[in-house]
C-alpha cells in the first residue's frame, strides 16, 4: 500500500469517529478526553490502586500488632531511606500544550507522582516482621482468585495487543504524518511520540522527571502541535480500540473471568476497609 493510501485510511478512521458522535472536547489534554477502550472496564484501575493501598496498610497494621507491634503507623517510612527509580510510561505521549510549553516531556515538580510515606520511621524490630505481614495483607486480599490464570488477564492481554497496535498500518501512516510535521519545524524526525517522550536526551532522573531544557520543551510543543494538526492520537486511539474489542471477541472467556476476579478483589477490598477503616 502506498502512503497515499494509508493516508486515506487514517481520514477513513477519523471520519468514522466524527460521524459516531463520541462527545469528545474539540482539543484533547489528556488521554481520558479521547474516551474509554473496551479493555478498560476489565483494567485495575488508580482508583483500585489507592483503595488496596488502604486495605494493605490496614491489614498490614492489624497483622503488625499481632506480632507485638501494636502502635505500627499505617504510611510507615523505612528505617532508612531507600533508593527508589520511577519508570514512566505513556500511552500517547505528551497530549497538553501548555504543560508542554512549560515542562516538556517531565512535569512539575512540586506535583511527582511518587508518594512519600507520612508515618514515622518503622523500628528494626518492626521492619524484621514487616515483610511476612505484607505477603499475608497480599494473600488475603487475593483470596478465591486464581492469581496465575485469571489475575489482571487484561493487563498481561494488553502487552500482546499493544505490540499488534504498533504494527498496524494505519496507525504507522498517521505516525509518518506527525514525524514529517516534526521535522518540518526542525526537530529529530521521531518514529513515533513515544520515542520523542522518551529521549534520552531529556536526562529523566530517578524520579522519572526532565530537566526542562528550552530545546526538550520546544520539541515538546511541536510535538502535541503535530498531533492537534494531524490528530494523531485520535488516530492511534482508534486503532488501539479496534484491535482490543477484537482480542475481548477472541478470548471472552478469559476475559470474563479476568473481570470476575477483579470484582472479587474489589469486594475483598471494600469488605477490610468497611471492618478494619
């Protein structure tokens, strides 16, 4: 197929999704204002993720004081500070203008996404015991699951689905119109925004955070500029739900079992926060 043709293909998906009425705000900030993917209502979500940090801690404060501990804080620090490196990901890369303009491909930093515990620092003592009362809070709350089968199926779908999405050809099309537009403006002629987001030439430190450089926020603004103009992200979205409402049809057994487990996570969850909270 020639990129001519690609280039048709992207307009036909493009088309398609104005025409179907999605609702979507006219300039895309985030990836939550391209609209939910059929994989998403079987995916743990943040708000899981907060809710199971707060029954872990609870779990873990209630096994803590079995063991003698009975003071144990439920955001602990450890005894001594650990070194920690964030890996950062992103769907569609940088999707914000102004954030762009200001931060690059980093963010601010008085906003890291790394939580720092609140507690006071755990004793010796209480550190010997915390590692058992962490792998019993972890089995308790996945009791009645098949942790190897059925586990966030959805997210280890999602590697092999995501990779079929990168060879798709019209999502490469509309990578090849946004990485022309980038070098019309002067900048590195990326593959794709990942590879734009993910330059090492920005020097993400361990808090996975940029330097800020005027060139990296430059080429960050050029970036979301190019995909506004050729609405890249619209483009990789669609495909992206494509290819997952396709896996969800071949594998729905799997899937349906995945999202069975995960609603047996939720009610565990919500069952300790209701007794322990």
């Amino acid at each position: 197929m020639t990129i001519r043709g690609w280039r048709l293909g992207v307009v036909a998906v493009l088309a398609a999704l104005c025409v179907s009425g999605t609702g979507r705000p006219a300039i895309i900030r985030t990836a939550s204002d391209l609209g939910p993917l059929p994989a998403d209502r079987y995916a743990y979500t943040p708000r899981d993720y907060q809710r199971s940090r707060q029954a872990t801690a609870l779990l873990v404060r209630q096994c803590m004081a079995e063991h003698g501990h009975p003071d144990f804080p439920l955001d602990p620090r450890y005894p001594s500070d650990p070194v920690t490196a964030v890996a950062v990901g992103t769907d569609y890369g940088v999707l914000d203008l102004a954030a762009a303009r200001r931060w690059g491909y980093g963010w601010d930093p008085a906003q890291s996404p790394v939580a720092r515990p609140k507690g006071r620092r755990m004793t010796n003592a209480e550190y010997a015991d915390f590692p058992d009362c962490g792998a019993e809070s972890n089995r308790r709350l996945l009791r009645g699951i098949d942790v190897e089968r059925d586990w966030l199926y959805a997210s280890k779908r999602s590697i092999e689905v995501d990779e079929a999405v990168k060879r798709d050809p019209r999502l490469r099309a509309a990578w090849e119109v946004w990485s022309r537009c980038m070098a019309e403006q002067g900048f590195t002629r990326y593959p794709d925004p990942v590879a734009a987001y993910t330059d090492r030439a920005w020097r993400r430190g361990s808090d996975g955070n940029t330097r800020h450089t005027s060139r990296e926020r430059a080429t960050a603004a050029a970036d979301v500029t190019c995909k506004r103009r050729h609405h890249t992200a619209e483009a990789w979205h669609a495909v992206r739900a494509r290819k997952q409402a396709a896996d969800i049809s071949r594998h729905r057994d799997r899937y349906a079992a995945g999202l069975t487990a995960l609603h047996t996570y939720r009610a565990t969850i919500t069952e300790v926060l209701r007794t322990l909270g």
